[in-house]
C-alpha cells in the first residue's frame, strides 16, 4: 500500500460522514482514520476507527501520522447547551487538532468553518468561527485550506428548522443569487466533502480560503 493517509474529525457529522464515503471510495486514499465518541457502523479494509475523549486528545497524537488531516467538527448553541460549549467544540477541538497535526508531521489540514466568519463580528456564532480561523493561521501549518460553506443542505440526524426552511426555498432562489451573491446559495454537505477531497490533491502550500461559490466550483472538478 503506497497511498495516502487521512485522519477525519467530525466524521459522524452531516459532511463528516460524507467525506468518510468520498475518501474510502477513492484509489489516492490506502488508509483512513477517523476519531469517533461511538464506532460508525461502517466496515472497510481501508478504516481504522478510534474512539476518542476530546479531553484528552494527546493521547492520541500517534494516530496523527498521516498526510491530511479533515476536521468536520461544528455544533449549534442550542445543541452545545452554552456559549462555552459551543467554543469548545468550534475552536478549541479544532486548533488542538491542528497543532497534533503539525507535531505529527501531516501535510494538509482542511477545516470546515462557515461563510460568516470573522473575529471581530458581534455575532457570537460567527466571531467564534473567525477566531478559530485566526487561531489556525498563526500555527503556521503547512498546508491550510478553510472552507466557507453557506447553509449546508442534506439528511441530518438531528432537525435543524433553519437549514428545513433553506432546502424548500433553495431551489427558488438559488437562481437569482448571481455574481458576488453566488457564495450565499445553500449547498448540500456532499459538495463540500467532495471539495474537501479534491482541495487534499493540491500541492501548493500555504492558507487557502474557499468561499461557498468556489466550494461548488471545486466539487465539479
């Protein structure tokens, strides 16, 4: 086996769990390791799972030796049942895994973060994702590639009554959003997974920001 190697965060997630399809469906991947609380009902020659204590992440820094790493984490306030917890999950998580990460050696790590991003917002939800952005950045990895998904439409576990309401009005007004709107159309969690793969193949080092327009754009290739 001389392919590459991924480990996946989030992989129970809406997108999470569709990556995990898209890369043990692709001949570049020999080997992907994904971080699960509870095993995913799944069996495959090329998966390894891990049941994981966020806690105590260190403890699995050996795991990540591998060429991407894919964080899919992200959860809602309401869900998180606080502020705090919310932060946990959508920076915390998400910065500690980038810094096992490097330590490790891993060459891409890709991250799934939300169109609103940005630090200094007053929106909590959104300043939290530009902090976890920032706090990406400043480790210096080689490779980061940041992904801006807008409402992310697809079958999830749990109901989400905002992303309901987008997926019976997206197909009337994701027409009319042209140009510089294009980035504000609903798209479903497999483009953004299918991106995802296809942003890992990229040689080129450095942060890559992928708005939701090019997220679709990049899906297709």
């Amino acid at each position: 086996m001389t392919g590459k190697s991924a480990l996946i965060a989030g992989a129970t997630g809406l997108t999470g769990s569709k990556l995990v399809e898209v890369l043990l469906n692709r001949p570049e991947y020999d080997r992907v390791t994904v971080l699960v609380r509870r095993p995913l009902e799944l069996e495959h020659p090329k998966l390894e799972q891990i049941q994981v204590d966020y806690y105590r992440l260190e403890d699995y820094k050996k795991h990540f030796q591998v060429d991407d790493v894919f964080c899919c984490l992200g959860t809602t306030i309401k869900k998180a049942g606080s502020q705090k917890a919310f932060r946990r999950v959508d920076y915390d998580y998400p910065v500690a895994l980038a810094e096992l990460a490097k330590s490790a050696g891993a060459k891409k790590f890709l991250v799934i973060s939300a169109i609103g991003a940005d630090s200094r917002s007053n929106i909590f939800y959104n300043r939290v994702k530009g902090q976890m952005e920032d706090g990406l950045k400043k480790l210096d990895l080689s490779a980061l590639h940041i992904f801006r998904p807008s409402l992310l439409l697809g079958d999830r576990k749990e109901f989400r009554l905002g992303e309901k309401a987008a997926s019976l009005v997206s197909p009337f007004i994701s027409p009319i959003l042209r140009g510089g709107m294009k980035k504000y159309k609903p798209i479903q969690a497999e483009q953004v997974a299918q991106a995802m793969y296809a942003a890992a193949q990229s040689e080129s080092g450095g942060v890559h920001i992928h708005p939701s327009d090019e997220i679709a754009e990049l899906a297709g290739q």
